[in-house]
C-alpha cells in the first residue's frame, strides 16, 4: 500500500470512530450497574473487541468529557488510594433519550451499508 | 427532544456518515459495469436504502470530487443533450485496494458497535 493508500485509509478510520466512539461509551454506561470511570469503560470495550479495539485509550477522556459537559452524562470525582482522583460517569436521562436514537441511526446507517456492500457479492 | 438533545442527534449523524458515506460511493462504482455520473450514484443509493439513503444527494459530490483527486476514482466528461456536461467516474486500481481494507475495517468497526450494543439485551 503506498503513502497516499495509507493516509486516506486512516482518515477514514478517524471519520468511521468519530460517530461510533461516543455511542459505544453511551452504551457502556447505560449497561452498568454502577457510576465508571474511564480506565474501566477502556477496559470494558477491550473485552467486547475481539482483536482490538479501534478506538485508543486517549481518545476516549475528551469525548466523556464532552458528554458530561452537554448533559448526556453525570459525573462525580473520587479520591483512588493508587493515585489522582477518579472522576466516575453515569449515564442521565436524557443521556437515555439520545442512545435511543444513536441506536435507531446506527442500525439504519449499518444495514444501508450492508445492503450497498453486500452488491459485491450479489 | 429538547433543542440540545436535536443538536447533539445531528451531529452524531453528520459524523457517522462522513466515514460510511465514502465506503458507500467508492462500493457502488466498483459494482458498476459502466462509468456513473453523480445522480445515477445517487439513484442507485436510494434503491438500496429502505426507509430513504441516510446521506443528502449534494454531499455525495465534494466526495466523489475528492476522490477522483486522489487517485480513487477516474473521471471523464461527457456531454448531455439534456443539461450541462456530466462527469462520469469510474474506480482505479488504487481505488480498489483502498475499497477493500476499508470494507475490512467496516466489519470490524460495525462488529464491535454491534458487539458494545447487544449487552443491553444480553
């Protein structure tokens, strides 16, 4: 693959995360049984990604953040015995109301793709 | 939904489909046995997508432009008897090689969402 090949195939790895990054971080705190911080979502997703994750562990913080800050989700901090407090995440209720609909257009996005690829074959 | 909430939608939409939308094009000229100009593309999209293509038909064309600049895509122009000249695109070599890691890195993307999303059943 030349250096041009190799640069537009991590662009568009960059753009395919953007979207799915904040929906599975969503998701991850709708499922838990109790307020997380981001060590331990990085950690859940590493279980879930067989593989891999496509997603590093760096960019996780700013979108958490971000999703704190808009109200999708609450956020308390923590003192660690092992080290600088831990902010812990829990998802809100409109946090709620949102992953309904990220759910809704990443299934519909998701079998569009599907279907466009699937031509190749068909 | 309150405003926030739409405005938060919109650009989870906005930036799922930056990734997909270019998986979607370069798919579809690699399926085609003729060059395709922009609103055949964009026609083909529509019978593929049940419940209306996720993406607007003016959007498609920066992509296919930026595409055919680097080398994706080839392009000639011909002219119309019903308008102005139209630009037919095909896929190159290059295209192809990009098309499928891309369509490899779909999989495992669209595997792991899906993966992340089905404990909330599971």
């Amino acid at each position: 693959m030349t250096e041009n090949e190799s640069a537009i195939v991590r662009k568009f790895r960059k753009e395919l995360n953007s979207g799915t990054v904040s929906l599975v971080l969503l998701a991850t705190l709708d499922q838990a049984t109790a307020p997380l911080y981001g060590y331990q979502i990085a950690k859940q997703l590493e279980e879930k990604a067989e593989g891999g994750v496509p997603v590093k562990q760096g960019t996780l913080y700013p979108i958490l953040r971000s999703m704190n800050d808009n109200g999708l989700l609450g956020s308390s901090v923590e003192p660690s015995v092992s080290g600088p407090p831990r902010k812990y995440y829990t998802i809100t209720e409109q946090g709620r109301e949102v992953l309904a609909t990220w759910k809704s257009e990443w299934m519909s996005t998701r079998d569009f793709v599907d279907a466009v690829l699937k031509g190749d074959i068909g």
